[in-house]
C-alpha cells in the first residue's frame, strides 16, 4: 500500500492510498473521500462502476436537491449518511439533499502503512471523518480498511460515535456499486432473500426479475428493490454478483456483513447506456429519505457517546468452487 495523490482536473490534490495484495486485487481508498474506496481490479477485468464526474475533490460537492450526483463517483464503496441519506426531503424546516455528507468529507489522523504478523503481511488505511456543524450534529466516523497479502478480499471496520451533547439522527449506508464485466446479460444476484419489495412503480415492473440482468439498454428507468436479508449461523450475510462465464470462468464480487449491525439491504438495478451498475447496499435505513423515516417510525438515533460498530467484507468470486461456496453459505442461511 502506497499513498498518493490525484492530479488531473477535479480530482486534482485528493489524497488516496492504493493497495497491491499480489493476487490481482487492486483497489484505491480515497483519505479526501471519507475514506471510500474508488477503483477496484481483478486481475485485466475492472470490478467497479465508475461515473463520468470521477473522484472529486470535496470542494465541488453540491449538496442541494441531487446535486450530490455531480461527484458521486461511483467505485467500489460510496458510504451514504451519517445524519441523513435518501431522497432529499426537508425536515423540521431544514433541506436535505441526497445520500448525505460524509463521503465528500476529508479524513484527518490518516495512517497507511503494513507490517508482518508472523509469516502474515497485513496492510492498512485508516483515519476519522468527522460530520458536524458549530451548534447541532457532532459524529465521528472512525474508518480502517485493510488488506493481507496473497487474498482477493479486503476489509471496511467503522465506528461511528455521537461527539455532540444531543441525540443525533444516524442513518448509514454502504454504497457498493458493480460494474462491467461483472455485470453483464446472464449475471445473476445471489443472496439469501427471505423476501424482496419493490421501491416504487418503476421497480414492480421488474420484481420477477430482481436477480437477473441484461445487456445496456437505452433509455432504462433504475429499479430499486427492497431485500429482508436472512443471516447463517454466525449472524452473517453473504450476497454475490455473479457473471458465470467471463472467458470460461466465473466473475464476481461478494459482500460479508453482520445482519445485527445492518438489518436492511437495498438494491440499485441501472441497466442504462453509460449508467450500467448493481448497487449492493446494506444499511441501517431504507431510501426514502429522512423525513419519511422520521414519519414511519425507522427513524435511528446516536445518543451522547454512544458508539455503533460496523464489519463489512468485500471480495472476488474467481472459480467455480468459490462460486459454489457462496452458493452454500446462502442455500445454508435461508434452511
């Protein structure tokens, strides 16, 4: 792992470490991004989605209305919240823009190094991203993200604590956006789902096919899909996207997390021309926005120096039995 900076354009001066595991894994974390992870590679194949607007720098964020797409830069992991996230609404006179603040957030007390543990080598960024304002909210997100040598998974270990003296709304989403080739015509969503809604009329058209996807297609409407997610033995959820045949093999992204920690999971299907993603999203919230979590009850709080902690791991399907371990672990968790 290696820092370093970004310097082209609207992504020029961001800070952002880049790590190697000598398996083909390639990933960057960017310091100036609230610590999310941008590019991800396999090996030749590209696993992330990425926009056309890039990894800007946090100066360019717009966080009116959805001006929070202007820089949503896609990758590996866009973390959604930490006060609100959703459709922006407006609550208790206050407007909300879309997703929230803390990924056009800059992390302070950054550290990225790696050191052995025995014969293991085990490297890391880490560092705070703090949401806050002079009078009301004060959260503190603390963020590592790590890796070993020699495997094809890497690691996202957060707390978020209230620094303020008031209870704060805490809504939190993880962001993972998937791309070409793991998304292709024949991919599939494998994932343990006791049951899946739709968000709205646009995702009831495509509720029979929540799993599968298809080629680009112009002028495609996101569907957006609800999952009650059941968890294995341990309390986790494992969910995988899947290409079965990129040049012979199997192709696709998995997401580990604890179902107590993040008891939701949202769905992002685009199968449009240029915006062609799966976002696997667990969370604490669903996507309506703050006031109408507010209004349905959902809504989660973060009193005075409470903490919350959240482990994800996000890795690479790469062979057939990996695949079929997958497949198990989900077959295992709805028996």
């Amino acid at each position: 792992v290696r820092e370093v900076f970004l310097g082209d354009g609207r992504e020029r001066g961001v800070r952002a470490a880049e790590f190697r595991t000598g398996t083909g894994l390639e990933f960057t974390v960017l310091l100036d991004r609230g610590m999310d992870v941008a590019e991800a590679r396999y090996k030749e194949y590209p696993l992330a989605w990425v926009s056309s607007t890039g990894f800007a720098a946090p100066s360019f964020f717009e966080p009116e209305g959805l001006g929070w797409l202007r820089t949503f830069g896609g990758g590996m992991l866009t973390t959604c919240g930490l006060t609100y996230l959703g459709e922006p609404c407006e609550d208790e006179g206050e407007a909300l823009g879309l997703h929230g603040r803390i990924s056009n957030i800059p992390a302070r007390s950054t550290w990225v190094d790696g050191e052995w543990e025995g014969r293991v080598y085990r490297m890391w960024a880490q560092g705070k991203v703090r949401e806050t304002t002079a009078s009301e909210e004060n959260l503190e997100l603390c963020r590592r993200v790590w890796a070993r040598l020699g495997e094809n998974r890497f690691f996202v270990e957060d707390e978020v604590v209230n620094l303020g003296f008031e209870p704060s709304p805490f809504m939190i989403l993880y962001h993972i956006n998937v791309g070409y080739p793991v998304v292709d015509d024949g991919s599939r969503l494998i994932a343990p789902s006791r049951s899946v809604r739709p968000r709205d009329e646009e995702a009831k058209k495509g509720l029979s096919e929540w799993d599968k996807f298809q080629s680009p297609t112009p002028g495609f409407k996101e569907q957006v899909f609800y999952h009650d997610m059941a968890e294995d033995h341990d309390g986790y959820v494992t969910v995988a996207l899947v290409n079965p045949d990129v040049e012979g093999r199997p192709l696709g992204v998995y997401v580990r997390y604890h179902r107590e920690q993040l008891d939701k999971f949202v769905e992002w299907k685009m199968m449009g021309e240029g915006t062609y993603v799966v976002g696997l999203e667990p969370s604490n919230c669903w996507v309506e926005g703050r006031a109408e979590a507010k209004r349905q009850g959902e809504l989660l709080f973060l009193n005075p120096m409470e903490r919350r902690r959240f482990h994800l791991e996000i890795g690479v399907v790469d062979s057939k039995e990996r695949l079929a371990e997958i497949e198990s672990r989900v077959r295992e968790a709805l028996a």
